[in-house]
C-alpha cells in the first residue's frame, strides 16, 4: 500500500492485455530475492504463480505473457542487471 501521501498514478491497459496485467498484479508477492551485499531479484515462483493462474482461470498464453513482463520488471528491479 502506497503511502499516504503518494500521488496518485493511472495507467492505461488494453483490453487485450489486461487478463496478463491481472495475474501480475495478483503475483505481486511472489517474487523471490536473495540478499547479500545488495537485493538482487530472482523471478517470479512459479509454483506461486501457477496456484494464481488457476484461481482466475486464466491459459498459457498469460503465463507467456507473463514472463515477458517479468524480464522487462527484473531489468527495472535489479537496476538494469539481468
């Protein structure tokens, strides 16, 4: 939750891409982390991932779409590490 006193942001979803923005957001918490001399972020845990999946009732081609968007957030998260 962001806080208080945060700006509000609004993004844009096509249609055609929302059922794929729906399961990453709802996998928002999945995400794996090591740390160490820094926070360097793993990936998505698919076991985790796969449980969501299932409860929006949503096929393989989310889960594609999925991991596009999650190379493309690694790249952003690790500061532009892979």
């Amino acid at each position: 939750m962001p806080p208080p006193d945060a700006a509000e942001t609004r993004i844009e979803v096509w249609d055609c891409n929302w059922s794929t923005f729906r399961l990453f957001d709802a996998c928002a918490t999945q995400w794996r982390v090591v740390g160490g001399f820094g926070v360097m972020w793993i990936g998505l845990d698919y076991a985790a991932v796969e449980i969501v999946q299932r409860r929006l009732h949503l096929d393989d081609a989310d889960f594609a779409d999925l991991q596009a968007m999650e190379v493309e957030a690694l790249m952003i998260l690790n500061g532009g590490r892979s």
